[in-house]
C-alpha cells in the first residue's frame, strides 16, 4: 500500500512542480523497446481501435524514457516527438473514450514541462472536459496551477472551484485543490475566505504534514482577518508552501 504522505508527493509534487507523472507512464522498471518511429497521425495495422493507441504511447513512454540522461538540445527534440505521438492518439477519429483523455494529459505534462503554457492548458482542457477519465481532476488541478503561476488569480479560483465542485473522488487531488483555492483566496486579499476553505481542509485531515501546515496557516490568517476586520486587504501572513 502507498502511504498517505506518498500519495500526496506523487500527486501535488514538491515546491513549483506540478503533478508528477504517475508509475505506470514510463518507470525505470519498464523494459526498454527498440527505437521505432511512427509519423504523426498513424493508426497501426488495422488504422483503427486499440492498436493505434497502444503503438502510440509506448511510442511516446519509450521516447520519455530516451529524454533522461539526453541534453537539453535532444530532450527537447525528444519531448516534440512524444507529443506528437500522443496527439495522434487525438487527431484520430476513430479513438475516443478515456484514451483520449489520457493521451491529452500527458501532452499537457509534456507541454508544462517544457516551459509551453498556452499548448498545455489546451491540452489539460481537452482531458478535463471528460468526466469519464480519471484523469479528468487532475486535469482541472494543473488548470489551476497553471492560471496562478501565470498570475491570472480570477481564473485559478474559477478552477479550483470547479474542481471541488465537480464529480472529482480522489481526495488527495480535492484536497490539493482546497489548500492552492485558500492560497489563492489569500493571495487575492480574502483571508475569511482562505480560513473557511482551510477549516473545509483541516476536517478532511487526520494526520500528516498537510494537516500542520493547514493549522499554521489558520493559525496566521486567523489572527490577521481578526487584526483587519475585512477582507479588503491582501494577507500576505502565510508561509511559502515548500514542499507542495
């Protein structure tokens, strides 16, 4: 069984990171296939079905596995292919259902990672709109980091929100999503609202690292909505959030 603490490095991931891309997408224990290219938009012997999305991402996950180690010049050229590789999986007609969300995620990631916000949030968009995928939250979440890294602070609150209030089940994801919507509030000049979303926080919380860190930041916002008496002033009162 994954622990707690665990699951919550491998979904929030650790300082300016986003999500961390989960075992399964391309892990040291894969067994490496031969290089083999396939052109954009090719749908395998058949062109249709579970052959072209299964040629496509081991294609992709094999290309992920080559950018380790590669210069910064080859793992970029690396990361292009194995977007393309997953875009095909989208630009095919034929391929739909939760295939397409997750290979539209993984662009996302790949997009994030090198340094393309605008191809990423279209990316995350396109695997959040699915309500099918399970990848469909976590999709919602990087739309919310991705709107606050950017400084849009309307947008990140809009999609943080959605989030909690969609069909989302994975509670590390909700609770992600609870913490950065205070931050947010907070950020914004709303600290009763950043207290309220914590307080939602700290009573899904039994124990762990992200529970002290909530009771600090109460802690602190508490004191300075009570010190203000409004909400009209930036709070600026809680710590940097390391190691999310």
């Amino acid at each position: 069984m994954i622990g707690r603490r665990a699951r919550w490095a491998m979904t929030l991931g650790v300082g300016a990171a986003l999500i961390a891309i989960p075992p399964g997408s391309g892990s040291k224990d894969d067994v490496p296939r031969p290089a083999r290219e396939f052109p954009r938009g090719y749908t395998g012997p058949g062109g249709e079905g579970k052959g072209a999305v299964q040629i496509a991402f081991e294609r992709a996950r094999g290309l992920k596995r080559e950018m380790r180690g590669a210069s910064e010049g080859e793992r970029d050229a690396l990361r292009q292919r194995a977007i393309a590789a997953y875009e095909s999986v989208y630009e095919n007609p034929s391929i739909t259902g939760p295939d397409v969300a997750e290979a539209a995620f993984r662009v996302g990631e790949l997009a994030r990672a090198g340094g393309d916000p605008t191809r990423a949030g279209a990316a995350f968009e396109r695997a959040a709109s699915d309500d099918s995928s399970s990848l469909a939250c976590r999709a919602r979440l990087e739309l919310g980091h991705l709107a606050r890294r950017h400084g849009d602070v309307d947008l990140a609150l809009r999609q943080y929100q959605m989030l909690l209030l969609g069909p989302c089940e994975d509670p590390y994801v909700r609770d992600g999503a609870l913490y950065w919507l205070a931050r947010v509030q907070s950020e914004a000049g709303r600290p009763r609202a950043a207290v309220d979303s914590l307080q939602q926080l700290r009573a899904r919380l039994d124990s762990g690292a992200l529970l002290e860190r909530v009771e600090r930041d109460l802690e602190r916002l508490s004191r300075h909505a009570t010190s203000i008496g409004t909400d009209a002033t930036p709070c600026g009162g809680l710590e940097r959030a390391d190691f999310f």
